[in-house]
C-alpha cells in the first residue's frame, strides 16, 4: 500500500508536468488549428535558456525561469510569422503546415545540438528540500511541478475568461472563421497564442531542467506526451487537455506496479491506442 501512494503521488507530479505541456500545446492547436511539433524544440531551447542564465550568468533559479519564458516566447513567436503564417496567407492545407512543422522540429533539434553539444546540461544549485508525510515522500522539484501546474492553470483561466484579448482567444478557439467576420484580429491573436503555449512550455522546461538536467533531444518526449494528452483528453478542450496529461501521468506511474521500468514509457502508446478505439473524440471531448 505504502508502494501505490507513492507512485500515486509520483504520478500526480508526472501528470502535472504533462498537462502544462498540454495546456500549451492544446492552446496553440485550438487557436491556430496548427499541429505544432516544433513545439518540442521551443521547450527544448527554453531549457537551455534557463540554462545559459543558470550556470553561465549565475542568475538565481527565479530569474533563470524568466529566462526560460523569455526565450521560448521568442522562438515559439518567431516559429509562427516565420514558418506558418506565410502558409497561413497563401490558404496552404493543413498537411502542407504539418510537414513545415516536422520541418522546423528537425531543424530547431539539430541546431540545439550544433550551438550547445549533446551533453547533459545542469544547473549548479538545483531546488532542495524533501517533504516526508508518512510513506509519502516529495523533492524540493517535484512539488514545484504541481505549484506550477496549479499557479498556471489558474492564471490562464483567469485570462481567458476575464481579459478582452483573453476572451478572443477564446472566440477564435470556438470557430476562427466567425471571429475573423466579428472583427477580431486573427493574426494577432495567433501571435498571443503562441506566445503565451511556448511560455507555458518553458516552466516545466526550467523544472526539468533542475531536476534531470537539459538535453537536445529532450523535446520529442515532451511533444509526443503534450500531443498524446491533448488526444486522449479531447482536442480542442483545454480542460481536457488538463486532465488527458494527469491520467497519463498517474497510469504511466501506478502501472509500474505490474510493469517493469523500462516498458514505462509505452504506457502512453496503449493509453493512445485504447481511447482512440473506444473514444475517437477524447475522454472529455464533446459529441
């Protein structure tokens, strides 16, 4: 029993790094409708923009998570007026804009390698602490993954349900085509959406950072997990999204009860398949 709490909580912590990603990548996908794998990169260089502020700068961990913010906003912004907005204007197909993500993914990824080397890179002075609550027991890390899960959770609904831009954000998610004939600036609202996904991936990218340490590579597994979740939860749902990264996260962990270590990450490969067999839509998705 003391063995399924902890990997309970373990799974909770996992779920809540997975469900910001999701909530980035799902907001960026909702708004723009672009299947943004180059996503995985954008976290990446958030990582090591941390980094940079981190270990070279000797910026406290505050600051260097600013940094990370900073440069993800950045790329993830220049990803859409670069890369996608000119297909956006000439009215390319979507599979036409997947393949220039795809594009942009292997590009980012390969440059992350060249600039900074395929090294682990880690930060001098990582978050201590451990909190002991019985059987259960929590890293200084891991519980800044669930404040953070929470603090921006609750900051993004707060904007989109009460800031003017927030809620055109909210429209173009509903149907960008009746946004555009409102008068709403699709354009620009693309622009926020992006940047404000790409900001939401650089805090858990800083958290890993911290606590795993940053690596070029790292952006596939975090795609592929914020894409997974967005698909199990519901695409198009933010909530959904939310909650498709926390089941991932607890199933992936619980399941290690009757699993081995290393079949640990297929679990979201069965999770996949299962809901795409029995709910195309999504655990949360509407009819």
């Amino acid at each position: 029993m003391d063995l399924l709490v902890q990997l309970l909580a373990n799974g909770l912590v996992n779920g809540s790094h997975y469900a910001l990603l999701a909530l980035g990548f799902g907001l960026i996908f909702g708004t723009t409708r672009v299947v943004h794998f180059a996503y995985g990169p954008v976290y990446a260089l958030s990582a090591y923009g941390a980094w940079v502020f981190a270990a070279h700068l000797g910026a406290p961990l505050w600051l260097a998570v600013l940094g990370a913010i900073v440069t993800g906003v950045v790329f993830g912004v220049l990803s859409y007026l670069v890369v996608y907005r000119p297909f956006e204007r000439k009215g390319s197909s979507p599979l036409v804009v997947l393949i220039a993500s795809l594009g942009l993914f292997i590009l980012l990824e390969n440059a992350i390698g060249v600039v900074f080397g395929t090294d682990t890179k880690v930060v001098p002075n990582p978050p201590a602490g451990i909190l002991i609550l019985g059987p259960l027991v929590l890293t200084g890390s891991q519980m800044l993954q669930v404040a953070a899960f929470v603090v921006v959770s609750v900051a993004l609904g707060l904007y989109l349900t009460r800031a003017r831009m927030g809620k055109a954000v909210l429209a173009m998610t509903d149907n960008a085509e009746m946004a555009r004939v409102i008068g709403i600036d699709t354009a620009r609202v693309s622009i926020i959406a992006f940047a404000i996904g790409s900001a939401i991936a650089a805090i858990p990218a800083a958290l890993i950072l911290f606590k795993d340490g940053a690596t070029a590579h790292m952006g596939f597994m975090a795609v592929f997990m914020a894409f997974v979740a967005v698909v199990v939860g519901g695409v198009g749902s933010l909530r959904g999204a939310v909650l498709g990264g926390l089941v991932l996260g607890v199933v992936e962990s619980t399941g290690m009860v009757r699993i081995p270590t290393e079949w640990q990450s297929t679990v979201a490969f069965v999770v996949l398949f299962v809901v795409l067999l029995f709910r195309p839509r999504g655990l949360f998705g509407g009819r």
